[in-house]
C-alpha cells in the first residue's frame, strides 16, 4: 500500500474515533461505550497497516482526547485500556497458544484496572474509593469479578468484530478502497 493512503487511512480512522470521543460529552451513559468504540476503529489498522501504525494513532487520538475531549476520565479510560486493547490482542493471540493468551490478557486486564484504582486513591486522592478498601473488601472482589466477566465479553465481541472485518468487510469493501 502507498504511503499516502496509510497517512489516509490512519486520518480517518483517529478522525472517527475523535468523533467517538467528542460524543462523551453529549451522550450521558456512553462514558465507556464510546472510548470502546472508538478502540474499535483501530482494528482496520492493526489489519492493513500493523501494529506500528496502530500504536501511532492509539497515541494520536489519546493525546488529542486529554486536549478535546469533554470527558477527561473516558479519555483516560480509552488511554489506560479500550485504546491499546486491539494492538494487544493482536500481538497476544500471535502466540497461537490459547491457555497462556487467556492468562496474560486476564493479567493485563487486572493490573490495568489496580493500577487505575491506585490511582484514583492514592495520585488523584478520591477519598470515597479508600473507605472502600477498609469497609467493605468483599465489595471489591465482587466487582473486579464483575468487571472481568464485562471484560470477557469485550474480548469475545471484539475477536468476532475482526472474524467479521477480515471475511465480510475487507473483501467486498476494503480491498476495492486500498487498491
């Protein structure tokens, strides 16, 4: 593929999920819906330009995100997790070895969001989540359990997301835009 129409594709896409971003704020509910989304449109990137280009305009739009975006936690959350997911996931199932692939994006998924928290306690100093820790630790095992069944079905969606990009969307529409 020519140059320009990687720098083409590459635009659209963090324009589009620049787009996605900007929704945030008018969208009530959408806060996570939309920076996953808005991961999502890396996938044809991760595809047709690697993953080099991907991590390009995963940076692209999470810096233009922290700078537009109305909603600086969803911009954060697709910073930390929804943006980097599909460039992950594409080099974790490269190992072709299912057992260790669950393993470490499970790993991933979990240091991710302990890191996250940690965050919101310690660094930004949200007082409601530290009385959490003391009062109530059986409330955050629940809800990292909940929170890695939510994530299970996030990478179940997005792997038939790409099933379906490679053997629908791709042949018919992609290779005709790419040639």
């Amino acid at each position: 593929m020519k140059k320009g129409n990687k720098i083409t594709l590459g635009g659209m896409m963090v324009a589009l999920s620049m787009v996605c971003m900007m929704l945030t704020g008018l969208l009530p509910m959408a806060d996570y819906a939309l920076p996953a989304l808005a991961g999502i449109l890396l996938i044809p990137i991760v595809v047709e330009l690697g993953r080099k280009w991907a991590v390009i305009c995963w940076l692209a739009v999470s810096l233009l995100s922290f700078i537009l975006a109305p909603l600086k936690d969803s911009a954060l959350f697709y910073f930390v997790l929804l943006g980097h997911y599909p460039i992950l996931k594409s080099l974790i199932e490269s190992w072709r070895k299912p057992a260790l692939e669950w393993t470490v994006k499970f790993a991933c998924f979990n240091l991710t969001v302990g890191a996250g928290l940690a965050a919101a306690v310690w660094l930004f100093r949200l007082d409601g989540y530290g009385d959490i820790f003391s009062a109530a630790p059986w409330l955050i095992a629940a809800g990292l359990l909940f929170l890695n069944l939510v994530f299970l079905v996030y990478d179940v969606a997005l792997t038939r997301l790409v099933t379906a990009y490679m053997n629908y969307f791709r042949p018919r529409y992609v290779k005709k835009l790419l040639k």
